[in-house]
C-alpha cells in the first residue's frame, strides 16, 4: 500500500477521533473544502467544525481508494461511509471525496478537498 492510500485511511480515522492535531498537519493552511451541502470552509473552519461537541461520527469507512500521482502533486478519489451527527442532526451516506495533495519538505498536504454524496 502507497503512503497517499495510506494518509486518507489515516484522514478517515482522524475525522472518527476528532484527532484535531493530526488533521492540522495534514490539511494546507490554504485548505479549501466544500462539503457535501456546497458550503465551501477553511483549513480554521473545518477544524472548528471537527471539534465542535454538536458533531460526530458513529463510523467513518474509507474504501475504493484511487491514487493518481506526478511528482509531488497528487489526485486522489474514494469513498467514505460514514454514519454521525452534524449539527445536532443525524445523518448517513456514502460520499465521494476527491482531495488534492501536494508534497513540501517531504510532508504530503491537502490543498483541496471535496465532498459530494455519492
């Protein structure tokens, strides 16, 4: 298994442990990510969202996933099960979530992440 699979399943279980500190190294501070509602956050807004007591997760699968790399620029594309509430409400579904990566001083960060209903 490639680093790149390895970091999104890693992601996943991040998102399930609200691991707050893990994501803010691997998101860019110019993170840009749209959620599968189209509201569209920052690298600050999603961690706030990540950590806020109102939202969590009951299970978050990552599964399918495809790595596209050049050099140290990566597209990467799976599928997220993912069962929680959000908001106080709760919700289930599958997503696709298309992240783009690109690779500095040997650290791979997400620059762009989207997230629609699959």
């Amino acid at each position: 298994m490639d680093e790149l699979t390895i970091l999104n399943e890693d992601i996943a279980k991040a998102e399930y442990n609200r691991d707050e500190g893990f994501l803010d190294k691997v998101l860019s501070d110019s993170l840009v990510f749209k959620r599968a509602d189209d509201s569209v956050v920052d690298k600050k807004q999603y961690l706030a969202g990540l950590t806020n007591p109102e939202n969590k997760y009951d299970y978050v699968i990552p599964q399918e996933i495809k790595v596209t790399q050049n050099g140290d620029i990566a597209f990467v594309s799976l599928l997220v099960y993912a069962k929680g509430t959000r908001g106080g409400k709760e919700f289930i579904g599958t997503f696709r979530n298309q992240r783009v990566f690109m690779k500095k001083d040997g650290d791979w960060r997400c620059h762009i992440w989207v997230n629609s209903r699959a």
